[in-house]
C-alpha cells in the first residue's frame, strides 16, 4: 500500500480537497486502485450536527455516514463508494480510545496521547485504507490522506505526530508528503511572495514531516524564478514544486497537475511500476470534459431557492448536480440564489426591495430547485415558489424538504386545507400533511435520521421520472430526513393529480411525486445529488434541466437519448480540446480560485441587487437607499411592487418564450 498525506500551510480553504481528488484521478487514470481519507481535526463525532455555516454541506454516504463535503469530492472524482470511516475525526478517535480504556484493553497503564491516540490513528488509517471502494473485491493500491486545516493548528498536532510515526511504521518509500501553500500577490508590489511558504514547510519540517512536493496555489500563474526561490528554501527539486493557478473549472485541475508530469514524479518516488510513457489515450475523457466546459455556447438559468444562499458550500452537491446536468445537455449553467425569506408575504413590507428583486429572479428562470433544509425559517417562501412553479407551468425539482414544501402547497391551495403544514414547523397543528418519523427521533440528534442507501420502488409506469432512470423496478438512492408525507392524505392528493410515483419497501413512505399535467413538476424525499458524476448526470437533475430548455419530451421518445445536434460527442467538440490552451485563465470568473474558496470560507454575502430595478424603485417611491426609509412609505411600495413584479413576470414571459420554448 501507497500513502500520500495532503498537508496545507499558511490557510485553510486553499484546495488542499480538490487536489487531493486530481492526484486520486491521475493515479486511477494509470491504472491503479485509489482510496481516500479525510481527517477532520473537530472534536464532533461527525459533520452530522454542523449548521451548513460552519464547514459547508452535510454529505453523506452509502452506509448513511454524515462527512465532510471533501468527500463529496472524492467519490465523484474517483467514482467510487466510501464508507463512514474514511472520515476521521478527532472526536470519533477519542471515543475509540475511551471506549477501549473502559473495557481494560489497555490494562491499567495511563492512557496518553502519545502512544495511544497516535496509535489509534495509524492503526485506523491502515484498516480503512484496505477496504474495497470500486464495487469490486480487490484491495485499492494507493491511499491519499487529506489532513484538514493548517499545520500548526493546536487541535490537528496528534495527526501531525501520528503521521511523523507512521512514515517509518510503512517504509519511506511507501509514503510521500504533499504541502499545499498559498503563495499570494500583493496589489501593491505585483509580485509572488514566498515568505509563507516557506515559514509554512519550515515549521512542518520542524514537527517531522518533510513535504516531498510543494503544490504553490495562486491566483495567477508563478514564473521560473519564484518557481527556484520555494526550491532553494524548502529543501524540495525545482520539478517537485508543483504551480497551480487558479482554474476555470475544478475538473481542469487534474490536467494541470499532469503537464506538468506529477505521474511521473509520484511513479519515481514510489516505485509505482508504471510505464515509462503514458498512452496516446490517458485522461482523454477528462480532457474531453473540460473542453465541452470550455465550449459551452448556450445557458440555462435556474433559480435555487434556499435558506442557506449566502454560503455557496452549502449546496456543493445540488450545484454539482446542475453543472454535470446541464453539461450533458450543453447547457452553460446560469445559477441564481434565491433567499427563501425574501419570497414570503412579510418581507413585502419589511425588506420590499429584496422581496420584488427575488420575485423577479423567480420569474425570468428557467427552471427552479427548492433543495432540503431545516427548521422553519424561509418555508413560506418555499411554499410560494412551489406554487408559482405549479401554476406557470415552470419547470420544478423538490429535494427532500423541497418535496415536503410541494405537499404542503399543493394541500393548501388545492385540496382547500388552509392549515396544512408539517409537524416539525407547527407540532401542535391538526393539520400536519408531514408527520415526523419517531423511530428516527429517539431524543439524541446526531446519527438518527434515516440516513444512506434505501430502496425506491416505482408504482407506476407513466412517470417521467421512471422513464429518465431506465424504467427500472426500482432505485436505490441515499436519504437524510427525518420527517415524511402522512400517507393517510396521499389518496386524496392523488385524486386531484400529484402522484406519488415511488415509494419504500413497505409501501407507507412516499419517496417520489409528480403533478400530471405539468412539463416537470418532480420531487423526491431522497437526495441524488450525492450521486451524480461529472459524466453520469443524476437523472432527477437531468429532467429539470431537459424540461427547462424544452427538450424533456423529445428526450423521452428518442429512449432517453439526445438528439444529433444536442449530442456532447460532436466532431467540433471531440476535437475542441486539442486547440483549447488549458493553462490560461478565460474571462469568465475561475471556478477553482482562492477568491471564490475565500469568500465561501468568510461567508459569502448574497448576490448584489440589480441596480436597475433597486433605481427604479426608490424613484418611484422617492425614498432613500436603505429598507427602514422604504418602510416609511410601505402602501405606496407594495402597490408599486406588485404592479412592477406582475409588468415584470408578463414581459419576461413573453421574451424568453421563444427562445427556450416553455410552456408558461
């Protein structure tokens, strides 16, 4: 077995994941078996409890295992499964250890942290390392270990000591450190500095840890010069210093680390036994994917209506989802966050500028997707997008409370149930259309819902979503909720159209509606993001994608396959990526770029109004900038709002019709 630790230096948040995946993805490309870990070094037993805020999204794997984005990463850069511990954390080896040293395992000695939480770690990572993830039987041949946060980080020093140990424990050439470092470029002098860095590997070297290659991240390409300075300083060849600048997308980074023959360096480090030239062939489909990126001509425009927009790491998965969706159907992906509290009643009168900019977005998308969440703030405003996607005919994808947020809607304004809502918003309501599950609230919160791998089976054949799959019996898909359609008001939705299409083992949880009678008005209780792939779109997504630039029907007749001229495979675009300089940056913003994962990490703020429409208001309204001096005057205001939004979504109707030829 082949180890490769991930270390970073100077921040967090610099890519250390992404490039823990492409080295994955370049070694799999050579044949080999690859595995990966991610090392946490929070006290939490798992990202479980997390608010999204705090470190992104909640993935989660096939055994219901709640981790770390990073992981997210790892299974669609790799395609393989993953399993609950390959997620490390300093809480899970305490609690080993504990555990032992109550049973006596450690027969009265002192429990420290050196020997017996090093120990526990090295013994951890070598047990997870062997385990299968491919599907197949077969033991992977090279483990890449992703050590989270920065060196010198007080709570990740016993995974620094761990892995000091564990280079002799395995063999030095069995083991290779790779430091990823931010060289950055102050505006003021236009130049790279490597102080740093170089600060950076000085003090991992003190710790006992020597990086065999530095991988430099900036914002802009690093020159020869700089390029020697990092290798007379860190003790490192020239060609063991690794330039990544940011990328226009995150699936060129593999390509980047490659030209500049990472392959051939890892081979001659570890005695991989790979051949001296790589085939005329290797990584073609990966080039192939980032050069469809690359000449991509016509955009989608999807409205993502949730309660946690002004972190986009929140919904890592949900994004990747739409961009490997929309990229199948040659589609660039235009993204539009919506806060969901800004689409309901009350910010009419409290926030109306916020309310008529997000109404509008509403209106000039092409497709909208209410993701899942918790808790009760920003429902409403779910419910009422729900609503608008019902009634206009738009195109609508509900994930998990997505799906909940469409039954409530539909009870309400269909059914006549004017008090329907769910118990985990109104526990004491008569009218509760989503029941909590209790066999999954036993009073402890992390690690009880129902979490993973549950079957799906189909009820119906006249579904679309049936179709999109391959009209399969049934679908095995990974969950995380804890509350659930009542069933005994499932007869009576059917009754006025929403078909609950798909369904669990027993037959009494709803796990998939459609509304009959719609272009594409699709929910699902489960979360497929967690399994699309970069060449392997999550079905779902694919519909809601498909039904937005009006080629779901066609789609469907031709047996779920493209027509000539929608098809990626195309000569121009097969050959495209043999003229595309993958090394420049283009003039759209990079998607792997340390401003991007800066902003992400402080909290990115929500997407600025569009001047145009915030001008027009506050002429109309003669009021000053700020909400509370539009509040003075909030009846003229609302009339105005709603006069424009109407004028607004009429127009934008009437202008995009033609050219995405959508029912409205």
């Amino acid at each position: 077995m082949k180890y490769i630790l991930v270390t970073g230096g100077v921040i967090s948040g610099i890519g250390k994941g992404v490039i823990a995946s492409s080295l994955g993805t370049i070694l799999k490309h050579c044949g080999l078996g690859v595995t990966s870990i991610k090392i946490d070094p929070y006290i939490n037993i798992d990202a479980g409890t997390f608010s999204p805020y705090e470190h992104g999204e909640v993935y989660v794997l096939a055994d219901g295992g709640e981790v770390d984005l990073d992981l997210g990463n790892y299974e669609r850069f790799l395609d393989v499964t993953l399993h609950r511990d390959n997620n490390i954390t300093t809480g899970k080896i305490y609690s080993h250890v504990i555990e032992k040293e109550r049973k006596g395992d450690y027969l009265g000695k002192t429990v420290q942290v050196v020997p017996h939480i090093t120990d526990a770690i090295q013994q951890w990572v070598e047990s997870v390392a062997q385990r299968p993830v491919d599907g197949t039987e077969s033991c992977p041949q090279v483990c890449i270990i992703e050590l989270g946060g920065t060196i010198g980080d007080i709570e990740g020093m016993p995974f620094v000591e761990a892995f000091r140990q564990f280079q002799f424990r395995v063999k030095r050439e069995n083991f290779v450190c790779v430091h990823v470092s931010l060289v950055p470029q102050p505006s003021c002098t236009g130049e790279h500095k490597t102080k740093p860095t170089q600060a950076g590997v000085r003090e991992l070297r003190g710790l006992g840890l020597s990086p065999d290659f530095i991988v430099c991240r900036s914002e802009k390409p690093i020159n020869e010069a700089v390029k020697q300075k990092i290798s007379n300083f860190c003790h490192v060849e020239p060609e063991q210093v690794i330039c990544l600048h940011d990328a226009r997308s995150i699936y060129a980074v593999p390509l980047m680390l490659e030209e500049q023959k990472l392959s051939t360096l890892l081979d001659a480090r570890l005695n991989l036994g790979l051949p001296p030239t790589r085939p005329r062939g290797f990584m073609r489909k990966w080039r192939h994917l980032v050069s469809r990126q690359d000449n991509l001509r016509h955009e989608v425009s999807i409205a993502l209506v949730g309660k946690y927009t002004q972190l986009a790491d929140a919904y890592t998965s949900v994004i990747k989802a739409l961009e490997h969706a929309s990229l199948a159907c040659q589609r660039k992906l235009k993204l539009v966050c919506i806060e969901a509290e800004d689409l309901e009643e009350e910010a009419k009168s409290d926030r109306p500028v916020k309310y008529y900019e997000a109404w509008h977005n509403v209106c000039k998308s092409n497709g909208i997707l209410v993701p899942g969440g918790f808790g009760k703030r920003g429902l409403e405003g779910k419910v009422a997008v729900c609503k608008w996607a019902r009634e206009s005919k738009t195109p609508f994808l509900g994930i998990c409370l997505g799906l909940q947020a469409a039954v409530i809607e539909f009870s309400r304004n269909v059914l006549g149930m004017k008090d329907a809502t769910s118990q985990e918003m109104e526990s004491s309501s008569n009218c509760n259309v989503v029941i909590e599950m209790l066999e999954h609230n036993p009073g402890n919160k992390g690690g009880t819902m129902r979490l993973g791998i549950k079957k799906t089976i189909f009820k119906s054949n006249e579904s679309k979503i049936r179709t999109l799959y391959g009209n399969p019996d049934y679908v095995n898909e990974r969950h995380r909720h804890r509350y659930e359609v009542d069933p005994q008001y499932v007869p009576a939705m059917e009754k006025a159209g929403l078909k609950f299409v798909g369904e669990d083992e027993t037959g009494e949880r709803m796990e998939i509606m459609e509304l009959k009678d719609h272009p594409y008005y699709v929910a699902c209780q489960y979360h497929p993001e967690y399994l699309t792939r970069p060449l392997k779109a999550s079905p779902p997504y694919l519909g809601l994608i498909l039904a937005s630039i009006g080629k779901l029907d066609n789609y469907l007749s031709r047996n779920c396959r493209m027509s000539p001229s929608d098809s990626p495979d195309t000569t121009a675009v097969r050959n495209a990526h043999d003229r595309v300089d993958r090394t420049t940056t283009s003039a759209r913003p990079p998607a792997f770029s340390i401003a991007t994962v800066a902003a992400a990490a402080g909290g990115a703020s929500s997407q600025e109004p569009h001047a145009s429409l915030r001008t027009e208001l506050n002429s109309e309204t003669d009021s000053g900038a700020s909400d509370s001096a539009v509040g003075a005057t909030a009846d003229v205001q609302i009339n105005f709002v709603s006069e424009k939004m109407t004028e607004l979504c009429v127009s934008s109707t009437a202008s995009e019709g033609s050219e995405s030829d959508l029912p409205r």
